[in-house]
C-alpha cells in the first residue's frame, strides 16, 4: 500500500521532471499536427517550421495547444473516434506545456524527424475528371467573410462511379473549406451563386485546410464509392475568410473513376437533421439569449452503415450533439461538438463504418448564443435560412444499406495520410539565432574554445574559430 501510495504521488513530478526538448518531443508534434497549415506558404498566418519559429511563439504555441483551439478539430474524440483525427492527446499538451517552463531547450538535433513537405499532388493517379472555378476575385473584406456557390457543367455524358475525391485549393492561403455537390439536374453553363453557404445537390465531400483526399474503400470483395449521372452538375460552396478581398483563387476538384460500369457499392448522402428549412416550419433566435434546439429523424427502416457525419451551423452555433438510440435502447454517439466554429467546416468520417439498426433514432441537440459578444456586438432576432446571418441546425450523412462486415471496414486510408509526410527534407538557407558554451549558456563569439551555434533550421554545429 504504501508502495502504491508513493508512485501516486510522485508520478506527477516524475512528469515534470522528464525535460522534453524539440529535437525528441516537440519537432514530433509540430510536424505531425501543425505543419500542414503552418509551414511557409500555407493557410496559417504563422510559420512554425523551424526551432526559432517554434521559441519565438512558444508561449503562444503553448496557450493554444492547451485551450484546444489548436490544432483545430471541432469533434471531441473522447465521444467517438474518427479516421484522420488530428488531436493532441493529454501528453502531448503537457510535454509542450513542460518543454515551455523548462525554458524551450533544443535538445540533439541529430534525433529530429525527418522534415515533412507538402505538395499538391497525391498518390492517386491522373484524374478522370477535373472540374476547375472561373478565376474569382474574392469579395470577402476586412470584417465578413465571402461564401460563394458555383455550380458547373460535368460534360459526362455516361453514369460514371467515383473511387475518390481530391479539391486542390487555387490560392491555398485563402480557400478556407470547399463542399463538393453533386447536382444531377445539370445544366449546360456555370453558375455563380454569391452569399451561399452550401452549394445545391448531394455532398460528397469536404475540404478544409490539411485535408486529405477521399478514398472509398475498395476491396476485392466490395468496391464503394458515389455515382455521377451523366449530365449533372458539380457544385462547389467555397469560403474566403475576411480580410482577403480582391485575392484571386481558382480552385479544382479531380475525380477519380473505377472502370466504366462497375458495380459500386453506392454512398448515399442526405440530410437527416434539417431544422428551420422548407418543407420544416422556420426557426427564430430572440437577441440576448442562448436558445437551444433539438430535433430526431427516424425510427430508419434498414440497417444502415454510417460513414461520415458533416454538422453545420452559422454563425451564433455554441454546440451540437448527436446519436442514436437503437430499438433495444442502446445509445450510439456519433458526434459532439463542445464549442462550434463556423470557420472550421468539416465531415467527421467514422473510424470505421457505424453500424446502425433498423428502427433506431437518430436524435440532435444544440445550442445557439445571441448574447451581445466582440463578434454580435448587437445581437438582433435572427430566423433560420441559407444566408450567412441566418442560421441552420443541419446534420448531414454519408452512409448505404448495411451488409455484415461493413463495421470492421476501416474508412481511415493509410496510403494516402501517411504520404504527405516523410518525403526528403527541403534544403534552407539557414541562419543563426543562437550561440552558446557547451553548457547550453549563451555566450558572444569567443575564439580558440568550443561553441555550439544554432541555426533557425533547429541544427546546431560545434566549432572552435581559431585565431
Ligand atoms: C488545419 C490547419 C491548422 C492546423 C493543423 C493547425 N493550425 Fe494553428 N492556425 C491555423 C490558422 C488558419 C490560424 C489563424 C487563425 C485562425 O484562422 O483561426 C492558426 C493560428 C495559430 C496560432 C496563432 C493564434 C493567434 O491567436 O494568433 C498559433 C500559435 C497556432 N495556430 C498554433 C498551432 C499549433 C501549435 C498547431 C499544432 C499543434 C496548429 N496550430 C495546428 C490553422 C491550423
């Protein structure tokens, strides 16, 4: 008992006495879940690609980390798990938080990972189709945001099924989420819709920043995917944060086909929670109050294998949860989302297919603030609609028929994640920031004695300048 008394009491300060340095602990992280938006060029403000960016906003890095506005994922993941989760764990936070109040040391360079890079392709082959927006101008300014519909002729004229789905932001630093439709009433010229949260059709597919492509699973034995009729149309919603007006972008979205005919496995997609929208009667959010809203669709009538969730609100969103209860009242969470961001759109794709019995009820809850706030300094009465200072309670899914097995079937593809990282390190120009005795204290250059000097690309080098 005692034994046990003592580790309990010390594990914490066993925590805090283990020194984590960037080389070992810190670079891990940052390249793993930060740099695909924070290295040079890409959406975030805010290199973070080298040890001098990382101690120069190491207290920053640290606020964000341990509030969980970075990296950011709207999902909390201790309600249900998700393929491409990008989440710190309990660990990673402290090790940051301690590697901060141990004074951010480098640690040995030679154990850094090798450097990610990024690039627009993927492994995917040559697309079959690449449906690509006129050049627009964004219309977002200094305080609102630009949401913009277009709606573009495929040119298919067969039914073709889709193994995946990859968006290629034009102007990477200002495409903030793109939705990807399928309208099947096509039409034979492109539109543009302005002030348009969501573009029309069925949505297949969803690109933030560090997104990855889609690949329906496809083994031998099932082969899943989306169908394009011929004739329709792609529809693209696309969002440009304020602040980037009169930015140009020009953003595609390749599909990749199976062979012509294949018998597909087909992914449905359809709102099931739609609150405030035709043919539902509106809803209304007073000023100065939180308003909460609930709403179920069911009981399904077959098993159904669920693949993605995509939940959406605007702008006064505080909060979402759902789940369904299943006729033996067993309760199966599919999302919870504990602080809503209207800037970080996304589908959340299960770990695997979910499996969903027939006669089960999907249920949804939320909330929404329209309390005066630094971004509704006058709240005013606010009614459910598609613009972007309406609101909507709105929960969209993939899914299909359920067949045995579809609940070991792993959505997550390995070949695709693991491909953005681990390609050869880029070469910098690097400078120094640093330079200090072998002690690790810092020092002016001095002659005839060994230094190390530490380059803003984290490596260091030991020399002795003879004089
Ligand atoms: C999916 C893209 C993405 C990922 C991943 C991401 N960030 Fe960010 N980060 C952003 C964007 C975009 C901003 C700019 C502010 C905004 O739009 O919210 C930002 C802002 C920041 C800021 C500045 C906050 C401020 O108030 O100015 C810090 C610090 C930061 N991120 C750290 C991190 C760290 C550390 C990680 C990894 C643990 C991370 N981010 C992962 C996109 C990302």
């Amino acid at each position: 008992m005692k034994n046990i008394l003592f580790l309990f009491l010390f594990s914490p300060l066993f925590i805090l006495a283990q020194n984590p340095n960037y080389s070992e602990d810190i670079a891990p992280i940052i390249y793993n879940k930060c740099l695909q938006c924070h290295h040079s060029g890409g959406i975030a403000p805010l290199s973070l690609e080298t040890y001098a960016d990382a101690i120069s906003n190491a207290g920053m890095i640290q606020h964000v980390t341990s509030s969980g506005e970075m990296p950011p994922f709207l999902a909390d993941t201790l309600y249900q798990e998700y393929a491409y989760e990008n989440t710190l764990n309990i660990d990673e936070i402290s090790t940051i938080l301690n590697w901060v109040l141990n004074g951010v040391p480098l640690g040995d360079t030679s154990l850094l990972p090798p450097f990610p890079s990024f690039s627009n392709s993927s492994n995917l082959g040559l697309a079959d189709l690449e449906i690509t927006i006129p050049v627009y101008s964004s219309n977002a300014t200094s305080n609102s945001d630009d949401y913009v519909c277009f709606s573009i002729p495929s040119g298919l004229t067969q039914d073709r099924q889709v193994r995946a789905i990859e968006v290629i932001p034009g102007n990477i630093q200002i495409v903030h989420h793109v939705l990807v439709s399928i309208d099947e009433f096509g039409s034979s010229s492109t539109t543009i819709t302005p002030n348009c949260m969501a573009p029309f059709g069925d949505q297949v597919y969803t690109y933030a920043p560090g997104s990855v492509p889609l690949q329906f699973p496809n083994d031998s034995l099932s082969q899943f995917g989306i169908e394009i009729p011929a004739n329709s149309n792609i529809a693209l919603g696309l969002h440009y944060p304020e602040g980037t007006f009169g930015q140009l972008d020009s953003t595609k979205v390749r599909f990749y086909f199976y062979p012509q005919n294949t018998n597909i496995r087909e992914i449905k997609s359809e709102y099931f929670i739609n609150e405030g929208l035709p043919p539902y009667p509106p809803f209304f959010l007073p000023p100065n109050q939180i308003t909460a809203m609930s709403s179920s669709y069911g009981p399904i009538i077959n098993d159904m294998s669920l693949m993605s969730v995509f939940p959406h609100m605007h702008l006064l969103g505080a909060d979402m949860l759902c789940y369904a209860v299943t006729p033996t009242n067993d309760t199966i969470n599919l999302i919870r989302i504990n602080k809503w961001d209207f800037e970080w759109q996304g589908a959340y794709l299960f770990e695997k297919f979910l499996k969903i019995p027939a006669g089960s009820i999907i249920y949804a809850s939320g909330t929404y603030d329209n309390t005066a706030s630094i971004n509704n300094p006058n709240p005013v009465l606010v009614n459910s609609g598609l613009n972007t200072d309406d609101e909507m309670f709105v929960f969209i899914f993939q899914f299909l028929d359920y067949q045995l097995g579809d609940e070991n079937i792993l959505l997550e593809n390995t070949s695709v994640s693991t491909d953005i990282f681990n390609l050869p390190t880029p070469i910098f120009n690097k400078s120094l920031i640093n330079i200090t005795n072998l002690m690790g204290q810092k020092t002016n250059k001095k002659y005839n004695k060994p230094l190390l000097y530490i380059y803003d690309d984290g490596s260091v080098e030991k020399k002795i300048i003879v004089k």
